[in-house]
C-alpha cells in the first residue's frame, strides 16, 4: 500500500511531496517524489492523559469517534471504573480496548480511593500496583493526586511510587497550584508530569523544575488560553490532553481542535505537532509510530495544516477511518457494575439547623477549583433548604455502595430556577451527587438513578429525562451518537431549567473532587480541600 501527498516530518522540520509504502502494518519507505497529491500525511494525534470513562463510553465506542479526528492513541487512566470495581475493572478496560485496532495505554490507577475522606467501591494499595506495574499492558503509575503523601512522606503512597520505578515506568502528577519547596520534593519523589497548572506561572516554574506540563482543554477544566504562551519556548516539553471529554464535545472534535487553536495563534505548525503527535510517545515509551522508516504505520492524511480536518485515520497501516466512515466495529461486552443502595425518602436530605450563616461552594465555570464563600442561611421548619433567588441551592451526595444518610451542603452558581440534576458520575469515588431547588426534587432525581443503577438525569416541574450508564454507573453501553445525542438533550434540559454553566453536568461531576480546591462535598461531609478536612457547614 503506498500514500501520497506532502508529508510532515516533524523531526527535520520538513515537508515535501513524496511517497510512503507500507507493507505488513509499517512503514518500508519513504520516498521524496512529485505528485499530483495536496493533502498533507503525518503522524497521528495522541491525547496524552485521558480519562476513557468521562466519555461515558466504554473504549471500543470511544475509538470508533476519535479515529474521525485523527487520534490514533491515547494515555488513559481507568481512574474511574477502578474507584467502582478495583483491578476488576481496569481489566475490562483493557481488554475492551484490544478488541479494537486503536491504541490504548492504560495506567496503573495511584489513588483508588482517591482519599480516605470519601466511600469507594474498591482500594488498589501498594501491592496492587505491584502486580500492575508487572503487566506489560499498563504503561505507567497514573496521576498521582496525594500529593500531601508524597510532601509528608506517607509510606504506601512512597512505595506505589518505588514499584513504577522498579519497571522502569512513568509517573503521572496531579498538583493543582503546587509551587515553591513543596513542588520540588514532590518532583524529587520521581513525577514527572502534570496537568493540573492553571496558570502560565505556575506551568512556567514546573517545567523550569523539570517536569512536562500537559496542557488540558476538556468539557469542563479549560486550560489552554492559560498555559499555550509557554508553548513556543518549551514545546519539547509539552504535552495536549483533554482529562475528561463528555459524549457531544467529542463528537465535534479531539487533539486536532487543539491544533487549529494553537496553529491559529501563529505558533510555528512543527512545534505544534511534536506537542500533539511525538513528545507523548517518546514520555511514555508508546509502541505507536512517528512515520519513520520501520515505524508502526500510525498516521493521518488531513485536508491542510490550519484547520486539520482528517481523511484518513491508519493505524498498523489498517484504515480505521474513510472519508467521514469509521471501520472500527462494535463490541459485544457484557455490562459489570457495583450499585447497592435503596431509594431514598424526601426526609432523607433535610438538613436541620437555625444557622444564621453557612459555608457555600462556588462553582467555576470552565474550572474544577472552587471558592469557599459565606452566605446567609435560608430556614424553613428548621430545615436550611435552597434559596433559587440568590442562586444558594441545596447540593446532596448519596452513597451508592451502601445505605447511608446523605451528606448536604449548599452550591452557587448552578443557577436552577426549578427540579433538579442528579449524576452517578461523581469524581472519584462516582457516588450519586445531585442540586437542586427542593428536597423533593434532588430526592426525585436521586431515585430516578438507583432505579437505573446509574446514569445522569433531569427531573423538571414537568417531566423527567435519565441516560442509564450501566457500565459501573458511569458509562453508557451504547454507541457515541446515540449517547451523544441523549446527552445533548438533558443537557439542553438543565439549561431550560435555568444553568448558565456551559457544561452542568461535567461541572456537578467534579463538586465531590475533594483533591482539587477549596471547598467540596463527599458522601461523608463538607471538606475544605485547602487544609484537607472536614469543615462545618453552618457558621
């Protein structure tokens, strides 16, 4: 098989009209000569930390959509399914993902649970990640989101980190705002990367100290205005990731997006690609192809190099994506999950007080940090509840692995004039969270989701819209355009309800996300994540 058109050597800084053969899967030749050819070839794009989960697709589905945006590989953490279901369910990521020709590479999960302050489905401990970091499939010891335990030296968390470089194997950071003397020994302890920075400062000092810094752009956390100015000076050093891609977005576009917006700033077009399609293989050691003679034939035919429009997606030199058709086929898989709670009563979720004052949440918009913020307490009967007016309303986390009382807190900025929204997509532990106006509504939703042992919904003063995800109450067993449309459609639904967020539900996901400042709620109460314990809610 042979293509033709300009090629982009990303090494040599070159492109030519020329040749490429290919024969049993990889690259046999490259030859410089004229044709008539204006489409460009390179290597493909590879998101480098992603979270397969936040898709809410299994990966089998999740490659057949991101083939028609050029990605041929991804660094993925099953962070999530492992919180659910332990190795068990690291397994069944990989394992769904070899029924595809896409390349996956999964990591070792470092922190499940991520903290001792939340109810998980499972615990992967040290000798765990023995075993893990022994099987060759795992490409490395994902991020490593206790970064207190690495500063203080907590012992189990050391020795994760001790067996990723026993197997010679990359070390994934997570440190949000981390700087100065705690950031150093945080590197010193052996990680290597991070796509927590939220600001250029904070990006320019841990890539000064060492470390690659990913730049993220996914449906709720939106670095890259933030960090793409450090671009052009460190691109050997960088990285694109997405972390966690809800169903539509990705079926609008992946990495290749990234590539248009930093093109588009005027960043020369072959820093830009070694970021996108080189730097990842060469950190974590990915048997994927740079279009080198001998290489895996893993490359992209795209119309130009501004908008990056892919064509062709060929991976091992097998076209898994035509001209708008995917080639990769569904998968039969059987459903696993870990759902064991009963249906809760609208008692449940009052909060008895006289507070004159309360410790609120306040959500971001495009941002998983939070402030803490001080606002008058609306009682009624003895039961602080929602304020719609002022935006204060009622947020509530249920344990989904047993029968517990639900933990309460209160949120702006969710913006629901009425019902509530509910998700078994809750990061990290996935128990059920939900806002809303009444008690009775976020009990309504609460209920909607036991019943489907999982999923998101919406419940109105008129209707009421779930997508079931029965893939461990977090991903759905269906394909991306049915999910991507079901998704849509509750997402418009929460809007109409009156949120002004731009992705609610990604947003609720990560409002139990203790690890990520500053205020948060788990299924076991209000945590200040700035000191790392539990607050008061009232004041």
């Amino acid at each position: 098989m042979k293509l033709k058109g300009n090629i982009v050597d990303i090494e040599n800084r070159k492109i030519y009209k020329g040749e490429i053969s290919i024969e049993n899967g990889k690259i046999k030749n490259i030859e410089e000569k004229d044709c008539k050819e204006n489409h460009y070839i390179l290597p493909g794009f590879i998101d480098a930390h992603i979270h397969i989960e936040s898709s809410m697709l299994v990966p089998s589905e999740f490659a057949k959509i991101v083939v028609k945006h050029g990605t041929v590989a991804t660094v993925s953490d099953p962070h999530e399914i492992a919180n659910v279901l332990g190795i068990k369910g690291v397994e069944f990521m990989i394992e769904n993902g070899k029924e595809t020709p896409f390349k996956f590479n999964f990591g070792a999960p470092s922190c499940v649970p991520a903290t001792s302050f939340e109810s998980a489905g499972a615990e992967i401990n040290s000798e765990d990640i023995k075993s893990l970091m022994a099987n060759p499939d795992i490409k490395y010891l994902a991020e490593m989101m206790n970064y207190p335990g690495v500063i203080y030296d907590d012992t189990e968390v050391l020795k994760k980190i001790e067996w990723a470089k026993y197997y010679n194997k990359p070390v994934d950071g997570h440190a949000p705002g981390l700087r100065g003397d705690e950031l150093t020994k945080y590197i010193s302890a052996g990680i290597s990367t991070d796509h927590e920075c939220f600001t250029y400062e904070e990006g320019l000092e841990k890539l000064k100290k060492g470390m690659k810094v990913i730049i993220r752009e996914g449906s709720a956390a939106k670095n890259f205005e933030a960090l793409i100015g450090l671009l052009d000076e460190h691109y050997l050093e960088m990285m694109f990731c997405s972390d966690d891609k809800h169903p539509d977005d990705l079926l609008v576009g992946h990495i290749n997006q990234l590539c248009e917006r930093a093109v588009a700033k005027d960043i020369d077009v072959f820093k830009v690609l070694q970021v996108a399609c080189v730097n990842p293989v060469k950190h974590y050691n990915l048997d994927v192809g740079l279009m080198q003679v001998g290489d895996h034939a893993d490359c992209i035919i795209v119309e130009d190099l501004k908008r990056f429009k892919t064509l062709q997606t060929y991976i091992d030199g097998k076209l898994v994506f035509d001209h708008g058709v995917s080639n990769i086929d569904h998968v039969e898989f059987k459903n696993l999950n870990n759902f064991n709670t009963d249906k809760k009563q609208i008692s449940d979720f009052r909060y008895e007080s006289s507070a004159k004052q309360i410790r609120v949440i306040e959500c971001l918009d495009g941002e998983l940090v939070t402030n803490e913020i001080v606002e008058n307490a609306t009682v009624e009967s003895g039961n602080l509840v929602s304020n719609k007016e002022n935006d204060i309303l009622k947020m509530a986390v249920v344990n989904r692995y047993q029968n517990d009382k639900p933990a309460i807190a209160f949120i702006k900025n969710f913006g629901l004039k009425e019902g509530a929204i509910a998700s078994s997509v809750g990061h990290d532990s996935h128990n059920i969270i939900a806002v809303g106006v009444s008690d009775e509504a976020i009990c309504n939703a609460v209920n909607l989701l036991i019943e489907n042992e999982g999923g998101i919904c919406a419940v109105s003063n008129s209707e009421k819209k779930v997508v079931p995800l029965p893939v461990a109450g977090i991903m759905s067993n269906q394909n991306a355009e049915t999910i991507g449309k079901k998704y849509s459609e509750l997402d418009k639904m929460a809007k109409q309800m009156g949120s002004k967020l731009n992705a609610p539900y990604m947003s609720l996901s990560f409002m139990a996300l203790l690890v990520i400042p500053a205020l948060k709620l788990s299924d076991k109460g209000l945590f200040d994540g700035g000191s790392f314990q539990f607050t008061n809610l009232e004041i």
